[in-house]
C-alpha cells in the first residue's frame, strides 16, 4: 500500500479540479472539443489570412513574372525576324536592278 490514503486522492483530485488541472499537468476546460478547436482557429485565423494571401501574391507574382519573360523573348525573336526579312527583301530588290 502507497503512502497516500483514499482520503488524500480525494483531496488532490478536489484540489487539482479546483485549479483545472488533470492528471499529467494538463489544463481542463469546460469547453466542449469542438468549441476549442473553433476557438483555436479564431485565434489562428490572421495568420492563415496572411499565409494564405502571400502565397497567392508569390504565386501571382511568378506567373506574371514568367509571362513578362516570354514577351520580351517573342518580341526579341519578331525583330529578328523582322530584320532578317527586311535584309532579304534588299538583297532581292538589289539583284532584280
């Protein structure tokens, strides 16, 4: 038999209700598990906003980002060609006078 009476665990479970505490050091709340969880997501509801949003912006940003490159590159390659066409229609104009 422990040193601890009946009458004891009475009493430190009384007391540890008292405080809110459970066995293991762990709180105790009157709230039911699904009011918790809502509650824990009200509180953690900025900073998902913030989270949410800033990969949406990083994501927005890469794309346009990517679609700026892509028409720098097509014009790039129209004066190319342009030129090039420009150049052949001189030579051809050159050799028929």
């Amino acid at each position: 038999m422990g040193l601890w009476t009946q009458s004891d665990r009475w009493h430190v479970e009384d007391l540890c209700r008292t405080v809110g505490l459970r066995r293991g050091g762990s709180q105790v709340t009157d709230q039911p598990e699904g009011e918790r969880r809502r509650s824990a997501l009200r509180r953690k509801l900025p900073e998902l906003l913030v989270e949410g949003f800033s990969v949406a912006l990083a994501v927005l940003l890469a794309l346009a980002v990517d679609e700026w490159r892509e028409n720098r590159s097509n014009l790039e390659l129209a004066q190319r060609a342009e030129a090039s066409i420009m150049a052949e229609v001189g030579s051809n104009r050159s050799r028929l006078e």
